[in-house]
C-alpha cells in the first residue's frame, strides 16, 4: 500500500506541475491575444484619427466662398483691378479674380464702361471667417460681411476651382491641375521605362542566367536597392539624368526616369516570385514538345504569371505617385502654375504640391493640403485595391 500510494502521490504532483504549465501557458496566450488586441485598437484609433482630421479639413477645402457684387469695366479697372469693385469691396473679392478683368477688356472692347453682377471668389480671410476659421478681417469687414449675407450676397459653393486651377500663391484659387497632370506624365515615363525593362530583367536572371558569383552579387544588389532610401535615387537621377546627360530639370521625363530607378528593384523581384510559382513540368512539357527555351519562357511560362507581374508592377507604380524625396531633389518642387504640355516642360506631382502647401504660412493653404491629401490616398487605395483584386481573381494555383 505503501508503495501505490507513494506512485500515486508521484502521479498527482506530475498532474499539478503539468496543470500548473499548462495554466501559465494559457496565461500567456490570453495576454498575447490582449496585447494584440490593443495594438489592433490602438492602430484603428490612429487611423480613424488621422482620416478624421483630414476629412474635416479637406471637406472645408470643398466649399469656397462667392460674393455677388457689381464688377464695373471701364479705363480706371483696366489700368488698376482695384477699382473695378467698391472701395469696400476691393480687398474682399480674390485679387484673382480682379486680375483677370484688364484681359476680359483686351479680349472683349464691348465690356468697356459696362457693370456686371456676377458671383466673384472671395478672398482667403472672407472664405476662413464665413467657415468660422481664424482670419485677418478688422471688425467693420466683418459687419459688411455679415451684412451681405443677410441679404443673400455670400454663398458656399462646391470649389470646383480646386480640380480645375493649376497652383496659386492665393489659396482661394489654388487647385491641383497642374500637379495631377504632372503626376500622370510622370507615371506614364516611369511605367514605360520600368516594366519592361524590369520585366526583361527578371525573365533573363530567373530563366536564363548562369548560377554564378557574378549572377549573385547582381541579385543581392537588387535585394538591397529595394529597401534603401528613395531620397539616393533622387541623387541618382541628378547625377546621371540632369548633371551628365544635361537633361531640363523640374521636367516630367527626369521626374519619371528617376522613380523608374526606384521602381525597377521591385518589379524585378516580384516578376521572379511569379516565375518561380510556375511549376516546372510546363517548362519541360513545352521542351519535350520541341519547343526552344525561348520559346517556352515566352509562350508557356511568361504568359502564366502575368497576373503576379501587374500586381507587383501596380504596387510599384502606387509607390512611386506618393514619392516626394527624389523628386525634390531633381527639381520638381517648384512653383508651377500651369499643367505642363510635353514631357520636358517644368512640372510638379501631387506630392511634391502637398509638400509646398504643407509648409505655406496661410492658414487656407492647409485645408488645400488636406484635401489633396485625400485625392492622393483615393488614388492609391485604388491601385492597391487593384492590385488585390487582380491577383485574387487571375491567381492560379498549382
């Protein structure tokens, strides 16, 4: 009896150790699922933050102020924009708007010593205080202001100036024309350099190049060009595209050259993961049929995992549209006004727009910057859910 019991003392104090490890393990797992959880939390309520405050200011950005008032075409506004509207006016309506008025003279003689009522863009500090924003307005053009809305003279408006004017130092007419063509321009280069070279390159190291040191040392480059900073590639591209070559600076074409640089390394590696999914036996199959290997890397395997090569190339290319680093060092930072017309004329990007908004001292500006901002994420979300799309619908597995 002596000796069962002891066994079964034996036993129950196993028992309690394993019970015990086993209740420490479980411990730590809910602690684990608890510090994830917060951490899950803890980045949604970021995120909901960030998209919040940029909603809240871009929505603003989306409405511009219009007063009515009575414009007067005659030789004193011809010679100075100022006259055209009252003296207490004058400094309310957007000095872009009263630029225009010599030109509308020159172009149509018969306004000449006419007067209009038209809806006019406010100025910056009238658009803040009618959204209840910090302004510059003294007190009495705040009572004409408040006075004229009373009467039905001051509107919000949808500013549809923001996607149809290029920039502007005057935040009430500044849009995003000029930078969002740019953007495209610079896009089109970068694709049409960086994939099929990109593309070509992957084929030839993953198909055809020997398994050499030389072969190696060139797939550890690529690793690495990958991951290093985008603002070398920006140096990059001043030395070879601007500083040798001697081509115009701030134009699209150096724009998209350098981020076909940057955008190289990852198409090259994600076009030879799709290779690399391709089993072997279509290799072989097209071989035993007689086919060259040429042949069979461009007709059986190549066709195979174009769904990976556009998703890795949308990604790439989503990348490089919110680069700003290397495209400020090639000159793209500049003030544009105007959409550019060929790929070597001066030409900004969206985020190199958002950049010179960002940093501008008036306080419109940043509502400027916020609505751009969310054009520019509308627009990459739209890639990356491309991309996801793409490969969920043409992924084949083997």
């Amino acid at each position: 009896m002596s000796r069962e019991h002891a066994r079964s003392g034996i036993l129950r104090s196993r028992k309690d150790e394993e019970m015990k490890l086993l209740g420490k393990r479980h411990r730590h797992e809910r602690r684990f699922r608890a510090y994830s959880i917060t951490a899950l939390l803890l980045a949604c309520t970021f995120l909901v933050l960030f998209f919040g405050d940029m909603i809240h200011k871009g929505y603003k950005s989306m409405r511009q102020t219009f007063l009515r008032v009575e414009i007067s075409y005659n030789e004193e506004s011809k010679a100075s924009p100022l006259y055209a509207v009252d003296d207490d006016l004058s400094y309310l309506v957007s000095r872009g708007r009263l630029r225009t008025i010599p030109r509308e003279i020159k172009q149509n003689p018969r306004l000449l010593n006419t007067t209009n009522t038209e809806w006019a863009v406010a100025s910056a500090d009238v658009d803040q205080y009618v959204k209840g924003a910090a302004n510059r307005l003294r007190p009495r053009e705040k009572k004409l202001i408040d006075r004229m809305k009373e009467e039905g003279n001051v509107q919000l408006r949808f500013n549809r100036g923001f996607f149809t004017n290029g920039d502007s130092k005057l935040p009430e007419i500044a849009g995003i024309k000029a930078a969002a063509v740019g953007t495209l321009y610079v896009i089109f280069v970068t694709i049409l350099v960086s994939f099929p070279i990109g593309v070509l390159s992957a084929v030839y190291l993953e198909e055809f190049a020997p398994d050499n040191w030389l072969t190696r040392t060139i797939e550890v480059n690529i690793n690495n060009l990958a991951a290093i900073p985008s603002i070398l590639f920006g140096l990059l591209g001043l030395a070879i595209f601007i500083n040798f070559m001697g081509m115009p600076r701030s134009s699209a074409l150096v724009g998209g050259l350098t981020l076909s640089l940057m955008t190289l390394p990852v198409i090259i590696i994600s076009t030879r993961v799709a290779l690399k999914a391709v089993p072997d036996s279509i290799r072989q199959g097209a071989l035993a049929l007689g086919a060259s290997k040429v042949q069979a890397v461009f007709q059986q395997v190549l066709p195979q995992c174009i769904p990976g090569v556009l998703t890795g190339t949308i990604i790439g290319m989503a990348r490089a549209m919110g680069e700003t680093a290397p495209l400020i060092i090639v000159g793209m930072i500049a003030y544009i006004p105007e959409p550019p017309t060929t790929l070597g004329s001066a030409a900004t990007v969206l985020p190199a727009q958002i950049f010179t908004w960002s940093s501008a001292s008036l306080r419109a500006f940043s509502e400027r910057t916020a609505a751009a901002i969310l054009v520019l994420l509308a627009i990459l979300l739209v890639l990356n859910a491309a991309a996801i799309v793409m490969r969920n619908k043409f992924e084949k597995r083997w």
